[in-house]
C-alpha cells in the first residue's frame, strides 16, 4: 500500500505545480478516506502535507486544523518521528492563532518547547525550539502578557546564540525590543535593547546583511519609534533617509526583475511559434538561456525553496502573496513584513520629516506613492492618506 501511497503524493505534487490546488488535495484525501488501512506514518506525513496545502493557498483553517489534530492523535501512538511532532504541534499552533484559540495554542506550544528540551541536542531542535518560542510569544501578547512574552523571545535568543546564528539572534533581539517599546516601563531597558540589536547587527557579515533587507526593515522601523518617542528628531531623520535609500534600491531592483520577465515571457511565446527557422529558434534558446541565469543570479536566495511543499522549520506556512518583505533567508524565510505596508510607511515618515522643511511637492508625490502602494492591499487605509494630503495645504505647528 505504501506503493499507492507515493503514487498519489507524486500526483499530489504534480496538481500542485500546475496550480491545481484543489485536485491535489482530493488526491491526498483519497489515503485519509480509503477503506484499506495505511500505516499511521502514512497517514500523518499525508494529513500534514493536506493542511500545509490549505494553509499556503486558502482559508480554509477549520480543514486544516481537523487534519492536524487528527495527525496530532495518530503520532500519540509512534514514539520517535520528532520531525513530524514539531511540524504538526507548529502548524497546529497556526490554526488556533489564526482562529483565537489562544489558550488551546499556548498549550500545544508548550508541548512543542517540552518535545525539544527532551528529544536531545542539535541545530534541528534548537530550530525548533526557536520556532514554538517565538509562536509562544505571540500568543502571549495577544493576551498583553508581556513578561510572558519577553521571557519566551528571550530563551529564542538564548537557543539562537548557542547555535551561533547571528540572523537568528537579530530576529529575537528585534522581536524583544518590540516588546519593551510596547511596554515601555523603564528607558534603561529600552535602551538595552537597542544596543543589543546594534550590536548583533553588526556582527551579521556584509554580504548576509544583505540578505535580511526584512531585518534591516523591522530594526530601522524600531529605532525611528524609539527617537520619536524621546522627541530625538534629527536622529530619527538619519534612520528614515536610510531606509528611504533601501526601500529606493529595493524597488528598482523589483523593476529591473519585472522587465526580464516580461522580455522572458515574450521570448518564450515567440519559441511556442511551429513555423519558426531553426536559426530564429537557435538565436532565441541562448537568448532564452541568458535571461533565465540573469532573472535567477538577480533573484539569489529569494527564490530558494519557494516550491517546497513542507512549510518551513522557523516561521508561517508559505502564502502564495507576493507582497511580502521576508526577514532573511531560509529557514527564516517564514517570518516576514507586509512589504506594501511597510514601503507605504516609509512614504508618510518621509512627508513627516519633509513637511516641515516646506518641500510641499516632493510631500505631495509621496502621499500618492503610499497610496499607490496599499491600494490593492489595504483600500480601507486610503482614508487615512487623503485626510493626510488634506491637511498638507496648512503649515505644521
């Protein structure tokens, strides 16, 4: 049986890359329902695969959560296969963060931490352990335990160092200094925490820091509130034209990748063509060849793992949205920022600084840039914007 059972994955993954999301989950159901009775590792590793699929490209949590659970029950009775407890107690603490069972999450979280403290030593459990920690903090902040939440981001970190993981200890030290700039009960420790994050940035290597532009995002977004927040304005500044010159960079490089492929996609539909000569043809392939090593040397780790199918050890299940801003590379590619939001940001904190510098136009050019930027998005947030550029046509106090 297990013959079928690969069969029907391979034709799972097959629908899948076709698009075909629906046909490959009935494919994967087909094993769940069968009247014959598979090996229980069967039919966990299939139900995981099932409520990986509904998660990237639906909404249909209830499903995927039924899965789970039901994964959850069968890997009861198997006493190794930690892999696939870790990817089940993750997923499952998506599904009841996604529909506000915080108490039920907190629970299979804490489960999950107690699964890697016992299992033993290695990159793979530390990882782990790094992933329930900072879903734990999460959950605890919904329910304003920041203490909680602080202690939970702080043994992420903790696990983060031992394994010598500079991008990883970022994330913690970024998430923990969000936390404190929430609470905000002593500036020493808010100023604790910035240093921190200073300090492990710098120790990120060049070309990684590179990699993290989610990172630079998130840590740049936090200083700039911490200076406002102690009326420090001409630092702030400092902050805001750096990420203003990243988020320019950034949106140039996206434009440079639009254009090859669209040139790509043209290439191609003029070689779908029968009656073209084998010359033409042969001219078109090493063009076609060209454009696919500059689209993948340009895209880098970007485009690493974005078709795998098993959601990624640190972080959410892979959405199939483009418009996201992820904090650093795999594994840590699931954790990431509403890139629109976060460009649309940038655009306001731009017209704050500028507005009262009296560059009324280039205010004026960015309001229609963020505006631009959450349209499809967020429409609710244009509200927002207009009664912003409205209030352009006064001087600021």
């Amino acid at each position: 049986m297990e013959a079928v059972a690969e069969g029907l994955w391979g034709l799972a993954d097959y629908h899948e890359k076709k698009g075909e999301i629906g046909k490959a989950v009935k494919c994967l159901e087909a094993i769940c329902q069968s009247t014959v009775s598979f090996l229980p590792i069967v039919e966990v590793k299939t139900r995981l695969r099932i409520a990986t699929l509904l998660l990237k490209h639906s909404h249909n949590v209830n499903h995927a959560k039924a899965h789970l659970e039901r994964s959850q029950l069968l890997l009861k009775s198997i006493p190794s296969c930690f892999e696939l407890k870790c990817r089940a107690y993750s997923l499952l603490s998506q599904c009841y963060h996604l529909v506000g069972a915080i108490p039920s999450q907190k629970q299979i979280l804490n489960k999950g931490l107690e699964l890697t403290a016992t299992s033993g030593n290695g990159f793979a459990w530390s990882l782990w352990s790094c992933n329930f920690s900072s879903q734990l903090a999460n959950a605890l902040i919904v329910e304003g335990d920041y203490r909680g939440s602080i202690s939970a981001l702080e043994h992420g970190y903790i696990c983060a160092t031992e394994m010598c993981y500079a991008e990883l200890q970022m994330f913690f030290a970024t998430s923990v200094l969000h936390v404190r700039l929430m609470e905000w009960e002593d500036l020493n420790v808010v100023e604790g925490a910035i240093n921190r994050c200073n300090g492990v940035w710098e120790s990120i290597e060049l070309h990684k820091r590179q990699q993290c532009l989610g990172l630079l995002f998130y840590n740049e977004l936090l200083h700039i509130f911490y200076l406002l927040r102690l009326c420090d304005y001409k630092n702030a500044a400092q902050h805001v034209d750096k990420l203003d010159a990243t988020m320019k960079a950034d949106l140039q490089h996206m434009r440079h990748v639009q254009d090859l492929t669209k040139e790509l996609d043209a290439l191609n539909q003029s070689l779908s063509r029968s009656d073209l000569h084998y010359r033409d043809r042969s001219a078109l392939s090493e063009k076609q060849a060209q454009l696919e090593e500059q689209l993948s040397s340009v895209n880098g780790a970007s485009s690493t793992a974005k078709d795998s199918l098993e959601p990624a050890y640190f972080g959410n299940v892979r959405r199939a949205w483009g418009d996201k801003l992820e904090l650093a590379p795999p594994p840590i590619d699931g954790e990431w920022l509403p890139k629109s939001a976060v460009y649309a940001l940038v655009d306001l904190m731009v017209v704050v600084f500028g507005r009262p510098k009296g560059i009324f136009k280039e205010c004026g050019k960015r309001i229609q840039s963020g505006m631009l930027s959450i349209q499809a998005s967020k429409p609710e947030v244009l509200c927002d914007m207009q009664r912003s550029w409205r209030s352009l046509e006064s001087p600021m106090v």
